[in-house]
C-alpha cells in the first residue's frame, strides 16, 4: 500500500501544480499575449490556411496554457459551423466586446487578415502609450511613496522619543510648532485603530462608488479636470476614437455602425453620451460636425475642424491620418513632460514637510539647551 499511497499523492502534487501553472497563464494572458495571437492567425489566413486548421497549428506550437484553451475553444465553435465572434464571446476571460464586435464586422466584409493586423497593431500602439506612462509615474511614484513611509515612520517612532525627552525638562517651554507636531503625533497614536477603520472604510465605500455609472462620471470628470492629466486623458480616448474608426471603417461597416460599437468601446458615460447625440443626429440625416462642434470639453476645436472638412469632402481617412498624426505626437510630448512636471511638485512639498519636522525639532534643541545654560 505504501507505493501506492506515495503514488497518488505525488499525482495529486502534479495535478495542484500544473492547474496553478496553467492559472498563471490565464492571469498573464494580456495585451502581448493577444497581439501574438492576432498575428499569428493573420498569417497563418494569409498563407491560405483554413481558420480551422490555424487554430490547430496555434494550439499545437504554443507552450501558454490559455492560448491553447483560446485555440481549442474556438476551433471547437468551428467545427459545429459557429462564427469566429460567437466563439470569442464564450471566451471573456481573454477577449471583450471590441474584439468580438470588430471580428463580426470582418465577417460581412471578408477582410479577416487586415482587421486581425490592425486589431494587432492597435494593442501594440496602446501598450506603448501605457508602457510610456508606467515610465514617466515610476519616479514620482517612488517619491511619494518614500515620503510617505519616511513621515510615518518619523511620526511613530522618533518624533514621540524626541517629545518624551522633552517632557522631561518641565520648565522648557516647547516652541509652537513642536507643539503643533506632538499634537499630531499623540493624536495619531490614540486613534491608529479608528484612522485604520476609517481608512478602510472610505477606500471600501469610494470604489463601491466608482463601480456606479455616476461614480464613473464623476472620476472622468475629475480627470479631465486636472492639468496636464486631463489632456492626457482627452488625447488619448481621441487617439483611440480615431484608431478604432479606422479599423471598423475597413470592416466596410457604415458610419452608424461605426458609432454604436465606439459607443461600446468606449465605456464612460461621458464619451456614450456624446456618442448618442451623434447617433440621434445622424438617424435625422444631420452632419456630425453639427453635434461635436460644441463639445469643445472633450473634442478639441482643430478636431472639429478636420471633421468638417471630411463631411465636406467625402474623405474620411485623411482627415483620421491628420488627426492621428497630429494628436500621437502631441500625447508623446505630453508624456515626456508628465514626470519633468511631477517631480519638481513632489521635491518642493518633500521639502515642506523636511523644513517644517526640522525646525519642529531644532528649536526643541535649541530651547532645551538655552535652559539647561541658564
């Protein structure tokens, strides 16, 4: 029985680590991974390989667990003569609705090998803005969260030391801003467990909020509200408007169709809103400049302007190219300015706080050695 016994627990051992493993590489399916996948299948279709057959030769050459899932999944739609969309949509742990509702656009078109690259070289292009800006917040990051550690950690262990000495010279009369600092500091020691619970209870409640379309709203709002972070946040969803107007245009899908699926993609009330006045004005026969023209909250006027030209002229990608160029250069710009203007921000209210606990202390040490030469 020993053997066996042995036997079943390593197989129960092999079985926990290959379903964490594979786990691993359903978390880590991400942008990269997907970009892959879209490439890979555009070649594979242009080369004149059945789509059935590609997804064999995917599921066979890949060594990630999920894309072998992806790649069974949807060649077993295939067989039971399912669209390539309807297959995406019973995988939603790796593919939205922009991917899904592009594909279904391909399959009126039978376009499959230009939407699928463009579908590749969208993630691409976002995953570089995104890397960007990971690049340009890391620093600032870092410094905040330092600064934090560091004030915390004076106000818990040194600055009440430093206070309990000074307790003990009675007849010193501490400095008003010494004294400022140990009401602070005393206060937060005899509330850490209820700043702990209000702490907690405010970040539960604020993303409960935040998950609401109102708290969306509200976020957005504030975004485009900050500077330098707002026109951002407008450049970036105009970027990615324009981009995804381009692909589905190539799916050959009309301009409401084009509409209702950027009203999906681009899941913040904000934008949806906007997006069905567009959706109203063109039903009436009206032009969309007529409805963004005063939209200058989120659409910048040279926009509008580009816009008008291409209802006036019938010439929708060039106007898209001369917006894209002009904005993806204006967003990089802005990126590599992001962290020269944070950082200086963050150095002067480090500074603050150093200059403020620093003269809280040295003229404690300054009175408390007057006394003791007196």
């Amino acid at each position: 029985m020993e053997p066996q016994i042995s036997a079943n627990k390593r197989h129960w051992i092999d079985w926990w680590i290959l379903g964490f493993l594979r786990q691993v590489d359903k978390w880590s399916f991400g942008s990269k991974e997907k970009v892959i996948f879209f490439k890979q299948l555009a070649y594979l279709i242009n080369w004149w390989v059945a789509l059935s057959e590609s997804m064999n030769i995917i599921e066979t050459s890949s060594d990630n667990y999920s894309v072998k899932e992806i790649a069974r999944s949807v060649n077993a739609h295939l067989i039971q003569w399912r669209e390539l969309s309807y297959a995406f949509t019973r995988l939603p742990d790796y593919f939205d609705e922009r991917d899904y509702s592009i594909v279904k656009a391909w399959e009126k078109s039978w376009n499959i090998v230009t939407i699928l690259k463009a579908l590749a070289d969208e993630y691409t292009y976002m995953n570089e803005i995104k890397n960007k800006y990971i690049i340009a917040l890391t620093y600032p990051t870092i410094l905040i969260v330092i600064t934090i550690v560091a004030i915390i950690a004076l106000f818990a262990f040194v600055l009440p030391w430093i206070f309990e000495i000074a307790n003990s010279f009675q007849n010193v009369q501490l400095p008003t801003i010494t004294i400022v600092l140990k009401n602070i500091a005393d206060w937060a020691k005899e509330n850490r467990k209820s700043m702990i619970w209000i702490f907690i209870s405010a970040v539960t409640l604020l993303l409960i909020f935040l998950s609401t379309d109102r708290g969306k709203k509200t976020r957005f709002s504030v975004i485009l509200k900050i500077p330098l972070f707002g026109k951002l946040t407008k450049y970036y969803y105009l970027i990615k408007r324009c981009r995804y107007t381009k692909i589905m245009l190539q799916s050959w899908m009309n301009y409401i169709e084009t509409f209702q699926l950027l009203r999906d993609i681009l899941n913040i009330p904000v934008y949806q809103n906007m997006i069905e006045q567009i959706l109203v004005w063109l039903q009436k026969w009206e032009t969309v400049y007529d409805t963004i023209k005063y939209q200058t909250y989120l659409i910048p006027s040279n926009v509008s302007a580009l816009i008008k030209v291409w209802e006036e002229t019938a010439n929708l990608e060039n106007s898209l190219e001369n917006i894209l160029k002009m904005h993806e250069e204006e967003l990089d710009n802005n990126i590599n300015r992001l962290a020269k203007v944070i950082e200086p921000v963050i150095l002067v209210f480090i500074w603050v706080i150093v200059v403020v606990i620093a003269l809280g202390v040295f003229w404690l040490i300054l009175k408390i050695m007057e006394w003791v030469w007196n």
